[in-house]
C-alpha cells in the first residue's frame, strides 16, 4: 500500500515537520518483492538517527519498517540464539531479553529506534556495542530481489560502522531481521565509569542483568532529553579518534581534555571539544545544544532541519579552528 503526502513528523524523534510524496508502511517481506529494483528509497525505522533536512519528493519511496517477530533459532543451557525482525522496538527487545534472564544487551537499553537500524552504526553505549552478540544479518538485496545474509565476521563492524554504513542513503538493502547469541550464565560488563560509579554508590558487588539495565536508564533519564518531550537524534557527530602525534598537541594545551585509547590512535570526546567552545546549552533560533550534554542537537519546537544543519555546520567549524578536528556527523541527513 503506498500512502501520498505523509507528514514525517511522528517519524523522526527530532520532529521535523517534512513531507514525503509517496511513503510505504512495509509488514510484510512480500510487499518488496512487488517493488521495482531500480528508484531509490528512503528507508526508515524509528527515524531516531535522520536529520530531514527537505520534503521527500515523487522520486523517492519512503518504506517504513513495521515488520515484527521474534523467534528462537536454538537454545543450549548457555546460550541461545533468537531471530527478531528489524521492526521490532529496540528498547523493548532489550527488555524482553532482561525478563528472560538473558545476557549481552543490557548496557543497550533505552536506545531508540528499530532492531534492523542496531548493526548499520553497530550501536553501542556503556562500555558495549551491538556487535558483541550479532550471529548474523538478513536483509532484502533491492538488486537480486532476494533476501541474503552476513555473518558478523562479513559486517565489518568497527567503531559506529558496518558494511551497512557505506551504502548511500537511497539505500540497495533494507534488513529484515538479526541473529543474536546472548547469555543465560554470564556476568554482565560493568566497566564502564558511569556504571562502576553506579554500583559503588549503590553498594552493589555483581549486578543482574536487570540492574545493569536499570542503572543505564536511570544514568539516562538523568542526561539526555526524552525525543517525546525535546526532539533530539542523540549524538550528533560521531566522537572523533586522532593520532597519537595530534593527541600530544593538544593535551600540551588542554592538560584536562578527556580521551580513550582506540587501536594506535586515541579517541576524544565530541561532547568535551563542543563544551570547549562555548556551545553547550547555546541556543540559535529554535535549534540548540543541550545543556547537559553538548554532543546532542536539540529542536527546542518548530526547528527546521535547515537550521539545525546550519547550526551543527557553525560547531565544525568552530570545533576545527580551535583543535583541528573535523566532526563528523553521526546522524544521517536525508
Ligand atoms: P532510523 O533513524 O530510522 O534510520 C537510521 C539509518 O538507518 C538511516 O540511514 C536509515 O535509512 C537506515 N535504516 C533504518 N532501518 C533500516 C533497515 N531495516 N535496513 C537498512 N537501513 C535501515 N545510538 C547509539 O549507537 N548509542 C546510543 O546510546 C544512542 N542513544 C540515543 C539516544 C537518543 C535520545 C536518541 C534520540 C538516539 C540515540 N542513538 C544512539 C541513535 C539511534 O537511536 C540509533 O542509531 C538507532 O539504531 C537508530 O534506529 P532507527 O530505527 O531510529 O533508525
Ligand atoms: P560519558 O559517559 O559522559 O562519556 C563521554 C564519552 O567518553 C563517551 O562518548 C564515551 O565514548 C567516552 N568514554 C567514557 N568512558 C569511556 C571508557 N571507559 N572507555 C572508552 N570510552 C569512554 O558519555 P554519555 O554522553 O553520558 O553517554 C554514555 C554512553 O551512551 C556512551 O557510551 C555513549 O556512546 C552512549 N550514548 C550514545 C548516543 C548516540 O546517539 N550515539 C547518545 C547518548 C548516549 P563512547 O561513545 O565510545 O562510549
């Protein structure tokens, strides 16, 4: 069923008020397979991860992922391994996982969005990523009219990256659904500062996996605006890594500036380059900077996707004069 002039704004969590001429809700696989191979799509799952930066014309269909399911695939006294379809809610698949008993997702709770976005940025927060538990990935080759799929190894996931990620926005695959391996006996990760910090004030020695999850909401709720409330696509840009030689430069400079080795190089945080320069909690118009984390771009109501582009374009720009580090745009802009 193709719907004509959709409002899109209940589908981006920044709430942009654009159009899209020809929009499709996809619920069943077989509605691809009576699709045309050749024009481009939009594809969009929970829309908290695009920037709408113009109405969608004639020349494109949006297809809104709305397929659903969850399966076990196989199931030993360690592990199991479940297929959930791509348009099941992340958050509420992590919860499902949590009231099974099972492992490997926890530190992920409470991130918007859809199951089949989770591997295209290889999601991750608290110390995990999503491509810790991914068996593999299935999804329809617009090209070859078929589903295929990768193992883990073939996604090439690395640091908010995959295979997915290269493919250009009027994208050739569209994923149907995920293979997860999770835990029934293991011990959650709680590295991460934030969660360390959590249960040492907590007085809790080793965590379930439901207290993991509800310490990572509660440390949430606290930081980031709620898209329901303030519309916001989370981080903005993606936190920069640099060499080792520029990393020496700057701390000579800034002898407080965070930063995280990452293979050879080291990682910084875009949230402290951009707190640096004076922008957090800066407001341009309708469009803003958070005032608890600065890495995340807000639409304080009626914001344009223009004017928040604008207003992410004047933070480069700033963020390089200053450090020499070009950001790099997490979100995707359509
Ligand atoms: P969308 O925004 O709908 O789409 C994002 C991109 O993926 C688009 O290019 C789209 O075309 C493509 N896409 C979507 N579905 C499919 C599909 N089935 N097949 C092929 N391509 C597809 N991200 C993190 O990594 N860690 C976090 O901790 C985190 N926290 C966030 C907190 C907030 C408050 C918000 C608003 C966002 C946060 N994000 C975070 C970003 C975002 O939630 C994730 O990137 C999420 O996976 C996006 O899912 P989505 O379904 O909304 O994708
Ligand atoms: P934070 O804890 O204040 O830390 C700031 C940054 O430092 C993070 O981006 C994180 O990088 C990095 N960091 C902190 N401790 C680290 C460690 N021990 N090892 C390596 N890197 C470390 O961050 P926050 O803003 O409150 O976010 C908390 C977590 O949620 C982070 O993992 C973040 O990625 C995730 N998050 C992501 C989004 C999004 O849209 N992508 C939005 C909100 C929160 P990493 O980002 O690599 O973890």
């Amino acid at each position: 069923m193709l719907l004509h002039n959709v409002s899109l704004k209940p589908y981006n969590t920044f709430g942009i008020d654009a159009t899209a001429a020809r929009f499709m809700p996809l619920t069943a696989i077989e509605q691809l397979a009576a699709l045309p191979s050749a024009p481009p799509y939009y594809l969009l799952g929970g829309g908290s991860n695009i920037l709408l930066t113009q109405n969608i014309g004639e020349d494109k269909i949006v297809i809104h992922n709305q397929l659903k399911g969850i399966t076990t695939v196989a199931e030993d006294s360690e592990s199991v391994v479940i297929n959930v379809v791509a348009g099941e809610n992340w958050h509420q698949w992590v919860c499902h996982a949590i009231d099974k008993g099972w492992c490997g997702i926890e530190n992920l709770a409470l991130i918007p969005g859809t199951v089949g976005a989770a591997p295209i940025q290889n999601i991750g927060a608290y110390g995990c990523e999503v491509a810790d538990v991914i068996e593999s990935v299935f999804y329809w080759n617009f090209n070859t009219q078929s589903i295929e799929s990768l193992t883990a190894a073939d996604c090439q996931f690395g640091y908010r990256y995959s295979v997915f990620k290269r493919m250009p926005a009027d994208n050739k695959v569209l994923i149907t659904s995920v293979n997860f391996k999770l835990y029934k006996n293991k011990q959650p990760n709680v590295s991460y500062n934030a969660l360390t910090d959590y249960f040492k004030a907590h007085q809790v020695d080793s965590p379930t996996v439901r207290q993991v999850a509800d310490a990572v909401i509660a440390i949430r709720q606290s930081k980031l605006p709620n898209p329901a409330i303030t519309g916001n696509a989370g981080s903005f840009f993606k936190n920069p890594v640099i060499s080792l030689a520029h990393y020496q430069r700057l701390i000579a400079h800034y002898p407080n500036m965070p930063a995280y080795p990452s293979a050879e190089q080291m990682k910084v945080p875009a949230g402290w380059l951009i707190e640096t320069i004076g922008y957090k909690g800066y407001k341009k118009g309708n469009a803003g900077v958070h005032s608890k984390q600065a890495l995340v771009l807000v639409n304080y109501g009626g914001a344009t996707g223009a004017e928040l582009l604008s207003l992410a374009k004047e933070i480069q720009q700033k963020v390089y004069a200053q450090f020499e580090i070009a950001l790099e745009t997490e979100v995707q802009i359509w």
